[in-house]
C-alpha cells in the first residue's frame, strides 16, 4: 500500500493511493497514519480494504508529512561510501546517528525556509524508515519485522550551524521546514529490497545527486538493530537512512541553496518530493 496524509497543515486527513494513482480517502477506516495505525494488524486490516469503496479525493490536494505524530527523527550520518569520499571523512566503523527536531517535519511539497543568517543550506536525499512495532535490542535478523514501512526524506541541513557551531549535528538539522517527509509511505511487503534503490536530487533541473542504496555502509537491518541497542524506537518512528554524494557542500566550491531554488528528490517506488526555497520572514 500506498498510504498518505492530504489537506491543509494541522487538519490532514488519511489516505492511500489506489491503482490508477489517484487518492482515497481513509477517514473512515483509520483516524490518522500514524503509530496505531501502522501495526502489523492494523496495516494488515487495511489491506483487505478494497480500494475502489472508498471515497475518491478529487483535485490535487496539498499532501502532509506522510507520517503523523512522529515521536523521534533518528538520522544516519555518514552512510554512503561515496559520500564520507567527497566529505574526507573515513568509512566509520559504526552507525553515526543524531537527532532531528520533530518540529522540523513538513509535507513532501511544502516551501522549506532558509533560516535566519543561513549562507550554507545544503539538500540530501534519503530513504526513510518507518518503524511500525516497538524495537528495543532487536537482532539484525529480527529487524525487518519492525519495519512498516519507507518513505522519501528530505535531510535539509545548514552546514555552518551543523560543523562549525560547535557540538552535535542536531543544531545544523532541526531548523522548521528541514525534514520533508513523503509523499507516501510505502509499506514493507511492496519493497522487495531497500538496499538496491535508485536515489537522486535535482536542483533547477541539474541532476545533483544520482546514486543506489547499494552504496550504503550500513544497510536496513543493520541500522535498526544498531540504533534499538541505545534507545527504544516506537511505531511511527523515523529514521532518515544518510545520503550519496552530491550534495552541495561536496562541490569545489560548494553550490549551497538560495531563495527561488527548486529542488526535487526521489527514491524508487517511494515517490518525487519537490519544495521551493524561500528566506526566512520572521522576527
């Protein structure tokens, strides 16, 4: 299944995408994409839903983050081959993982703010996990299991606050807007392999980043066991699994994002993210 969330931001609803591409409304069925709803009973009970009886959503919609009420963003770093090259960093010998604000979740379409003072933000696309059972020290072999799940994420980052702010990532990743999440979440069983997925970013059209999930370090399994070791993930919860190279700070000199900026971004079978740049326009 395909499963989604549309409508204005704050008031999205459930749905899915149906055969010929176009959304159903869920209302019905579920109160919301959310941790409930992607238990493997509840994800299984969905799937028995004929799509064709339910309401079909008509127009193009704004879609929302495809997950709602997520309790924890746990990101990989460092994940691809490719990337810790062009970054000068050595193949870490584990998962390097931080946090991303939760408040920095968006729609998959959504505006993304450069924030206040920012001259270096930066795009990386990712394949997201969805956790949809509890996973606390969990093998690499029992992993899978605990998966409901994939989307398409967005790991917007602000590169000065992020390497030379000093301390962790997490301040160069939490800006509002920074983490792009949809537009579905494809469920485990139509994933046949998320390690071998075709990924890339385009900006204005230029093909940035072009790479496969084959070139992770650290693959599915391995990352979800890892992380259960040091805290508890709960259903609903995601983990961006790193970015391939291309990004702009790899560039000589770097190409970072500027107001009026497209960018558009996508997994295999997850979908296309496309978000327009804009300044900052608070206080």
């Amino acid at each position: 299944m395909k499963l989604l969330r549309y409508g204005p931001p704050g008031r999205e609803k459930p749905g899915l995408v149906d055969r010929d591409g176009r959304i159903r409304d869920l209302s019905a069925a579920v109160r919301d994409i959310d941790g409930a709803a992607l238990a493997p009973a509840e994800l299984a009970r969905l799937a028995r839903l004929d799509p064709a009886s339910l309401p079909l959503v008509e127009g193009s919609p704004r879609l929302g983050p495809c997950v709602a009420n997520v309790s924890k963003i746990v990101a990989i770093g460092l994940n691809y081959r490719l990337h810790a090259q062009e970054a000068g960093q050595p193949i870490p010998g584990e998962p390097i993982f931080f946090m991303k604000a939760t408040s920095s979740i968006c729609g998959p379409n959504d505006d993304v703010i450069i924030p206040k003072g920012s001259q270096k933000t930066d795009y990386e696309v990712e394949l997201g996990i969805v956790i949809g059972s509890l996973a606390r020290h969990v093998s690499i072999a029992d992993a899978r299991r605990c998966i409901a799940g994939y989307c398409v994420v967005n790991d917007v980052s602000e590169r000065e606050f992020q390497l030379e702010r000093l301390g962790q990532w997490t301040k160069g990743k939490s800006a509002d807007t920074f983490c792009p999440i949809g537009p579905w979440l494809v469920t485990a069983d139509e994933v046949a392999n998320p390690d071998n997925l075709a990924l890339w970013t385009e900006v204005n059209g230029e093909r940035r980043q072009n790479s496969n999930t084959a070139d992770l370090i650290f693959g599915v399994e391995q990352i979800v066991s890892y992380v259960s070791q040091f805290m508890t993930l709960l259903p609903g919860d995601v983990i961006p699994t790193g970015t391939p190279s291309g990004v702009g700070m790899g560039f000589k000199p770097p190409r970072f994002l500027k107001p009026g900026d497209r960018v558009r971004l996508s997994v295999e079978g997850l979908g296309v993210q496309e978000q327009r740049m804009v300044a900052y326009s608070g206080d």
